[in-house]
C-alpha cells in the first residue's frame, strides 16, 4: 500500500471515528434534553410531549449500540478472561486470535438476523414514533453488529500477526 493511500485510509478511519463519537454524543444530548423538558411539562404545567417517551426507548437503544460500536474500536468491552492466567504467553495471541474470531462470527450472526428481523418490520409497516417507521428505529441494531464483526476479524488479522512476531522472537 502506497503512503498516499495509507494517508486516505487513516483519514476515512478518523472520519467514522469523529462520525461515530459526534452521533454518541448528539444522541445522549437530546436524551437529556427531552428528559428534562418531559419531567418538567409533567411537574410544572400538568402536561407532556406525546411521542417522548417512545422517543427515549429508541434512544436507549441507539446509545447502547453505539456504545457497544465505540467501546469495540479500542478493545475495551466487558471480557472473562480465567483461562489466559494458566496458559504460556505464546498461546495467549492464539486464544485471543480464537476468541476474535468466536465474537466476529457471533455477531454477524446477530447483524444478519437484526437485518431479516428490520426487513420483516419494514414489510409490515408499522409505526414507532409519530410517523416513524419501526424498522428506521431497528436499523442501528443490524449496522452496530456488521460493525462490531468487522472490528473483530481486524483484530484476530492483528493478534496473528503479533502471535506470529512472538514466535520468531522465541
């Protein structure tokens, strides 16, 4: 790979990454801001906003997947990991190597059916918020997941790598 191209991949990646972070952020924002002005019509005038509390759910959703997406971009998701204590160093990059692969394939297991689950709702018709379709609220569950199964084939591609750097220092 030339520089100039390694160059436009690295700028693309930030690109997502800056996409990725200002979505998160945004989300949890209007979150907070709707929140507060549905406790605040609810307290103070005996009232409230109709579709906020549909609105909130589907947020939840949205900043949990996003998070998850956030959380897999530097490796920092919840993981159990008991059996790695026990086991040399050079066979630590081949577990993770298979564990990489175990969560890749899981998860676009996952995204394939969250994609037939938001195709089936898209058929149906029917309605979240207001006017809002069900499967646009659904969408983020499919693309979360492709997203997570590529970031872990990339990081088995980098744990063999360093697997097979170990083994030539040995």
């Amino acid at each position: 790979m030339t520089e100039r191209e390694t160059t436009v991949l690295n700028r693309v990646q930030r690109a997502i990454l800056r996409f990725e972070d200002a979505l998160l952020v945004g989300l949890l924002t209007a979150m907070i801001l709707v929140a507060a002005a549905q406790i605040l019509l609810r307290n103070l005038f005996d009232s409230a906003i109709l579709w906020a509390d549909p609105l909130l759910r589907v947020a939840v959703l949205w900043v949990g997947m996003i998070g998850a997406m956030v959380a897999t971009r530097y490796d920092k998701q919840i993981t159990i990991d008991a059996v790695s204590r026990f086991v040399p160093q050079h066979w630590k990059f081949r577990l993770r190597v298979i564990t990489d692969l175990f969560t890749a394939a899981v998860s676009a297991v996952v995204a394939w059916s969250a994609f037939r689950l938001m195709m089936g709702d898209r058929a149906d018709g029917g309605l979240a918020i207001a006017f809002v379709p069900v499967w646009v609220c659904e969408s983020i569950l499919p693309v979360a997941f492709a997203v997570i199964a590529v970031r872990y084939l990339l990081f088995a591609v980098e744990h063999i790598r360093k697997s097979g750097a170990s083994e030539e220092l040995q």
